[in-house]
C-alpha cells in the first residue's frame, strides 16, 4: 500500500492506532520469534456502510514466547477504536444459546448457587450466559464496554455495567459490596492487551470460596488445524494450558479443572480458584502433561501449521474461483470475524461471492471490510437463491446445514470451505484431551 492517494490518510490513522510489541506481554520476556504475517487487514468486526471510505488497516501477524509459550499479535490496535461499538451479538446463534443454558444450570448445581449468591460476567455482550442464571433465580450482573451491545441486556432486564473490567473497577465494586461466588469469562482473555490487570481484577472481587469459569481459544487447535482465520487484531493472546497456568499463578490463582471444547474450533474451559494448593483435577494434570511434549516455547513447534495457511489459502481461492468460473451464482454464510480475516487473506471480494447472509441486523446493510461484499438478511437467500451457498461460519457449518434443509432441498449446494482439512479427527490437541474426558 503506497503513501499517497485514497489509503495515505487511512494508513496514518491506523498506525496512530497501532503499537508494536517487542517484549512478550504475558511474561515480559524478550525471546520473541515470528510466527505467522497476514498482512494489513481490517478489523474484523468493523463491518463498515456502503460509501464509507476504506476502512482502516493493521499488520496482523503473531509472534511465539520462549519464556512462556503463548502465542500473540505483533502489535495491539487500540482498544477503543474496536469494542465501544461493537457488532457481535452472541444470541444470533442457537447452539451458543443451548451450550449457555446447560453451562449455568450445571454451574448453579456444581457450585450450590442460590437466589443470594452473585454471578457476574466479564464481557457479558446481550446478556446470552446472564439470562440463564437469571431464569434459575440467580442474582446476575454483567460488565460489558460496548454500549450498544450492553443495551440489549439492559432491556431485558440483565443488570449491567458499561465499562471495561479492570483491577480499578473489581476495587470499587468490592467496596460496594459485590463478591461473586461465579465469574465467568468467555472468550475475553484473548482480546485484552493488559491481561495481567484483568486478572488481578478477578482476584480482587472473586469471593475467597468462589471460582472464575473461563473459556478461551486453544492455541494446540489452533496450529493442529490451521485455524488461521482465528487470528485478529481482536484476539491479542492464543493461549497453551501452560501460558494459564503462569498467568493466574501470577496472581495467586490455581486452575483446578480443564475442560477441552469443541466451540470455536477448540477451547479450553478453566475452573480457577483462589490460592495455590488446589490439587488438579486428572484430566487438567493430563492435558498439561501432553501439552508439554509440544515444544510451543520453540519456533519449530509452529511449521507445519505455516506450511498449512498457505495450502489452505491455495484450496479457497482454487474452489471458490471454479465455482464462479462455472457460471453458477456464490453467494456466502456468516459475516464473521473469520470470513472476514478469510476474504481479506484470500483477495477474495464481490467480483467472486455476491452477498454474504447474517441473521443480526446490526450488520445487515453493510460490507465486509476490504473486500466490499455486502452483507444481508437471511430473507434475501429466498428471494434471491444462489446456486452454491458458502458457508464462512466452520464452526457453526452444522447448525447452518439444519437451518437450510430448505435451501439444499430446493437444489442449492451448500459448501464449507477447508470443512475436510479441519475434520475433529486431525490435530494432537484434540485426541491428547478429549471434550468429555474426566
């Protein structure tokens, strides 16, 4: 991208925006070594109005820790530029919804959680966990940055708070009286530069016979099958079991239980609790012990997984080329993050799929940044079938296949890209820890 012309002001914006790292953010070592560059993409989420100007664009690229093991972005955008209006809303999915009922009612009886009991969440988005405890007659109150997705909670009468959790604001909740028995925190680890004032937040409000319940991308699925996609500027941290355990021992913590899921591609589901003498459950004492026979602290443990992005991305532009070059209509599935981080990496943009379906209107009457396709309602596929249907949404391809039996019945073709290369069969990290091990 050159200096001048219609990028030049976009360009300094986002590297007003933009900081490099060259010590590890988790342990402060420098033994920093490259991993995997994406380019200069978007913000994956930042799904821009028709005639706006380009959006901005970031290195996204990610570098290993010799100290620690984690693995994270090169570089962090400013937070605020991407979570105080935010377009990710966590109820338009189904199976979450499901997977969060069972979580709280399973938590309400692990836990003996009763009307006089707090649980709180971090990054609470619209409320999609809180309901559920709220439904089982819990006390519930969510922190979430986003006022817009915050709203939606608040409407339906979930208590939250707009702002970003940190130790200062765990401080002043504590003095006000707030000790949760249960803070949850899905899928927010990963997205916060400052992780160690995240957690010494938790220690502070969490009360001394509670536990933090949290869920985050597992860097072992991640590399195991060339989940690249997961990868952006959103997502700061990709972390190993190992790089958690450091983390909340820092911070006087112990993880007690690990729980290896299928949502996201793999994660991992931590049960924290305060002090250092929690004996591990067996399946955590398992998977850490597997986990270590990796070398992740070493360039070389990352490879083959490099060596997998570029066939992944030779496999997409090769089938959704063919597809177009044959004449047929291709359209796609999911305006999320991933196909967007997807698009961008492959150059794939409108002249290749001519819409992209989204069932939240948050995001309907958009365009995927950088690659300008459109983004609209699910109404749209029936009134304007396309002959091939790509579903970008991988980890929800079952979900989206049970919604439109309509579709295929009709005679459309529904296609998940890279579906076979990532089968639950493939990578060490799933055979070493299975979902439902004990």
């Amino acid at each position: 991208m050159g200096s001048s012309g219609p990028w030049s002001g976009t360009k300094l914006m986002a590297e007003a925006d933009f900081s490099r790292v060259s010590r590890c953010r988790l342990c402060g070592a420098s033994s920093l070594f490259s991993i995997l560059d994406l380019g200069r993409q978007p913000l994956a989420n930042a799904l821009v109005p028709s005639g706006s100007p380009p959006p901005a664009r970031y290195p996204l690229a990610v570098v290993g820790c010799g100290g620690c093991g984690v693995m994270q972005l090169n570089g962090t955008v400013n937070p605020r530029v991407m979570f105080d209006d935010y377009l990710y809303f966590s109820s338009y999915s189904e199976s979450m919804l499901s997977a969060m009922r069972s979580l709280a009612a399973r938590t309400t009886e692990r836990f003996g959680i009763g009307p006089s009991d707090l649980v709180m969440e971090i990054a609470s988005n619209d409320g999609y966990l809180l309901g559920h405890y709220r439904d089982l007659g819990v006390r519930v109150l969510g922190i979430e940055p986003a006022a817009n997705v915050a709203s939606v909670a608040q409407e339906a009468g979930i208590e939250t708070c707009v702002d970003y959790f940190t130790a200062e604001l765990a401080s002043e909740l504590r003095l006000g009286g707030c000790r949760p028995r249960v803070i949850h925190a899905n899928n927010v680890l990963a997205h916060v530069p400052d992780i160690h004032d995240l957690v010494e937040g938790i220690g502070i409000l969490l009360d001394d016979d509670g536990a933090a319940i949290i869920e985050t991308p597992y860097l072992l699925d991640l590399i195991d099958r060339g989940l690249f996609e997961t990868i952006y500027h959103e997502h700061v941290f990709y972390y190993s079991l190992g790089a958690l355990q450091y983390l909340f021992g820092e911070h006087g913590m112990s993880i007690q239980d690990c729980e290896h899921l299928d949502v996201h591609g793999g994660s991992l589901r931590i049960t924290v609790r305060k002090g250092n003498k929690t004996r591990p459950t067996r399946r955590a004492a398992r998977m850490a012990a597997a986990e270590a026979l990796r070398g992740l602290k070493s360039q070389s443990a990352y490879a083959l997984f490099v060596a997998e992005v570029s066939q992944a991305r030779a496999e997409v532009v090769n089938q959704l080329r063919q597809v177009k070059s044959s004449g047929r209509t291709l359209a796609g599935y999911g305006a999320a993050a991933k196909a967007t981080v997807l698009l961008n990496f492959a150059h794939i943009d409108r002249r290749t799929i001519d819409y992209v379906i989204d069932r939240n209107p948050a995001k309907q009457g958009r365009l995927i940044p950088g690659v300008d396709i459109p983004v609209v309602p699910i109404e749209h596929l029936r009134e304007n079938p396309p002959d091939v249907l790509a579903v970008l949404v991988w980890n929800l391809a079952d979900e989206v296949r049970s919604q439109l039996q309509w579709y295929t019945a009709a005679g459309g073709e529904l296609i998940v890209p890279l579906e076979e290369r990532r089968g639950l069969d493939r990578g060490t990290a799933s055979r070493a820890a299975p979902a439902h091990s004990r």
